[in-house]
C-alpha cells in the first residue's frame, strides 16, 4: 500500500523535497493555531468580558504545563518512531505507538486528578484575583475534563508526521481550528454559556480529530496501526520516550515559569487588566 512506501520515500527522496513536504504543511498548522488563538480572545473578550480576558490569561501556564507533559511523550515518541522506521524495525516502532496511547492516558488521568484538587491554589499562584478566579476555574474545569483527550491527540498528532503522514497531521490541526472557530460563538453567544463555552468548543474539536486520528491508525493497511500486543509498556520504550521528550518538556516548563513571574509582577504594578493585556499580546506572538 502506499503508506508502506513511506519508510522508503524518507531514506531516498531528496532532501528538499522532503523538507517542503514536512516544513509547509506544520507552517499551515502552526498558523491556523495562531489565528485561532487571536479568534478565541475575541469571542471570549466580547461574549464574555475583560476580565474573562484575564481569567484566560491566568490559565496560560496551566495550559502551557499540560502542553509539557504532552509534548514529553509525543515528541519522544516520534523521535523514537522516526528511528525504528529508518532502522526498518517495524515491530518496535508499531509498539512505540500503543505505547503512546497508554502513556498518555496514565499521564492525562494524573495531571487531571492532581490538578482538579489543588486547582484554586495553583491560579491563584500564576496570579488570579478574586476577580479573575471564577473565569479561569471555570475555563480550566471544562479543560481539564477533556485533558486526556488533549495528550491523545497531541500524542497521536507528533506520531502521524514521525509515520510519513505531515499533510493527516496538518488536517487534524486545521480541522480543530475549524471545527473551534464553528463552535465557540455558538456556545459563547447562543447558548451563554461564557467562557465555559470557549473551552467546551476547544475539547469537543480536540476530540473529534482525536476520533479522526484514532480511525487513521486503525486501518490495517498503514505500516503503523493499533493491533493486539503493542499496547504493553516496555521499560526500555517509555524510558527511551521520555528522556528524548525531556527536553521540549523542559522549555514548556521554563516558558510556563516565566509567565507566572510576570503575572505576578503585572498583578502587583498593573491589576488584573494589565495580566488579560499580556494575555492578549501573548497569544498574538
């Protein structure tokens, strides 16, 4: 099938072919992300109000930790598939997916429990108010419910590109965005449901490319696919992931520490409206 052929288009096309096939399509993800981003703030800041802005700024960290411990197993994981696909070691790059899965469903149910109990003490460490507090509660709660589904899909996303698939990756990162943009207004303007509303749209378009992901890699016919015995953690796999996840892991981390530093300061000298600006220019940049 074609997909077979994919292992071998890596180690034999041309180099800048490659690199046009795998750097414009993650350019076009990348960029509706952006867009959605700047998009999101103004149904939030309109539908909701600016101290929804802020609320949503509070949870940037939050959000920025949950995406560390995603890109801890995705991009590993990748990594390690891109080397087993070029090694022709197909089984352990088949194992390396499953292993993706129930890694971070293992890792989702943690962050999700730890952070549902201690959730009001953390923002109001990355800097919420009184104000603030049931905006970013409220964003968070909705969020956090559907993280697992979130790690999946990141998970997932990272290890379509490592299997030869940029273009399946894009598409389910466009496809989020799409299916956010559609959805958010509806929840936020139509229903009132706030900013409630935002993060549900945010979960169910992460799941239905999630579902879009999952029935990828069910198809028996690519070189990468869900079958019995490859959903068993290996020591040698997860350790492996995981220290080649550290890094990404590491700068999502530093990035999150350096929000909550600013935060702080701009809660102390500037209030909470000063925090939902910084917000505001964050995603924008």
């Amino acid at each position: 099938m074609t997909t077979q052929r994919t292992p071998t288009a890596l180690g034999t096309e041309k180099i800048g072919k490659l690199l046009m096939q795998y750097s414009v399509p993650a350019i076009i993800a990348m960029t509706a992300s952006s867009l959605y981003n700047m998009v999101d703030s103004i149904f939030i800041g309109h539908g909701v109000g600016s101290m929804a802005i802020s609320g949503l700024a509070i949870t940037f960290p939050l959000m920025n930790l949950a995406a560390a411990f995603g890109s801890l197993v995705g991009a590993g994981a990748a990594t390690l598939i891109s080397v087993k696909l070029g090694q022709k070691d197909y089984d352990t790059a088949q194992r390396v997916l499953g292993n993706v899965v129930v890694l971070n469903i293992i890792i989702g149910i943690f962050f999700t429990l730890l952070t549902l109990l201690f959730l009001d003490p953390i923002l109001y460490f990355f800097g919420a108010s009184e104000q603030t507090i049931g905006y970013a509660r409220d964003f968070m709660q909705i969020i956090l419910a559907g993280n697992i589904v979130t790690h999946l899909y990141m998970g997932l996303n990272a290890t379509l590109r490592a299997a030869g698939h940029p273009k399946k990756a894009m598409m389910a990162t466009v496809s989020t965005v799409v299916i956010n943009v559609l959805l958010a207004p509806l929840f936020i303007f139509v229903l009132g449901w706030g900013i409630r509303g935002a993060a549900t749209a945010t979960v169910l378009a992460q799941f239905f490319a999630l579902l879009w992901q999952l029935k990828v890699f069910s198809n028996p016919n690519e070189l990468l696919h869900f079958h019995k015995g490859i959903f068993r953690l290996r020591k040698k796999i997860v350790l492996n992931s995981l220290a080649i996840g550290m890094s990404p892991f590491m700068m999502n981390l530093a990035s999150c520490l350096i929000v909550i530093l600013i935060n702080h300061g701009l809660k102390e000298h500037g209030g909470d409206l000063a925090i939902g600006a910084y917000g505001i220019v964050n995603r924008l940049v």
